[in-house]
C-alpha cells in the first residue's frame, strides 16, 4: 500500500494524508508524553532543526496504548511546545497496536527491525524512517533518535540538489 494515501488528522483536527511528505524523508514516531522515553521529544526536534531545511521531516503520532499519553489533543501540542520546543508536524492520537490500529501503523509494523522481527509496536517512541521511494525502516524505542544507523539513513535518502 501506498503509505502516502492514508489519512491522519492532524492534531488540530484537520484530516489530511502523508502525500504532503512524499518527497521527503519522513521519520514516524509513537510518542507518549509520561513516557520516560520523552527525553527523545529533544533529539527528534534537534534532527527536524538539522534536516528539515534539506527534505527531511519527523512526523509525531501521540498513542495512548502503553497508558502514558496525555488525554486531550491540546494538553499534548502545549506539552510538547513548551517542554520540548516542538515544531514538527504532530498528529491525532492513534491506536498503534490492536482492534483499533490506525491503517498508517497497520502498514508500517509490516516492516521488520534489524533483528527481522516486524509485527506490534513494543513501546513509545518506536520510529519508522521512510524514504522518498518509499523504503521502510524500524528502529525500536531504545534506538535514540540520533543513533548512527538513524541519522546515516536519513543523510543517505536526502534528495540530493
């Protein structure tokens, strides 16, 4: 499937797709604010700070599923804003595991990580990097945004000018 013709609504409430990124190189990520892996909220935004002007874009998916989320759209984009400096596009809760699994996640979980392993998403802040041509990457919640193997993907898949 065509990862760019899913819709999302953003967390504003606008309904939209991911076309919007599909020349870009798109990391998707489950964040949860409680979550003590929030700490990454830092190095996801360094990354859009770093890349963004080049074609690349972290793309903020808050869930619930794991008990660690705020419970309302606005609570999550002020935490966000003013704990973490956020400017990244972040998007409506979602169910990223389950019965209710947003079709976005019901396609990426396809995906297996470096160990061949694909199916639930384990924790927050699990990040899927896609390419421009629509390639698909997992790197589990442990793996920090920052992480070698994260920022040599996303140098590589950088359009080049």
């Amino acid at each position: 499937m065509d990862l760019t013709t899913i819709s999302v609504n953003t967390i504003d409430g606008d309904q939209t797709t991911l076309a919007p990124y599909a020349d870009k190189v798109v990391l998707v990520v489950n964040v949860a604010s409680r979550c003590g892996l929030a700490p990454q909220y830092e190095k996801l935004e360094q990354l859009q700070k770093t890349y963004g002007k080049d074609g690349f874009t972290v793309l903020g998916f808050p869930s619930n599923q794991f008990l660690q989320e705020l419970g309302k759209n606005e609570a999550i984009k002020e935490y966000c804003s003013t704990t973490w400096g956020v400017t990244f596009p972040m998007f409506d809760r979602v169910h990223v595991n389950g019965r209710k699994q947003h079709p976005l996640y019901t396609e990426l979980t396809k995906t297996a990580d470096a160990e061949g392993k694909a199916g639930k998403v384990t924790w927050n802040f699990e990040k899927f990097v896609i390419t421009p041509n629509g390639e698909v990457h997992r790197f589990r919640p442990q793996t920090e945004p920052d992480a070698p193997e994260i920022v040599a993907l996303i140098e590589s898949a950088l359009p080049r000018i």
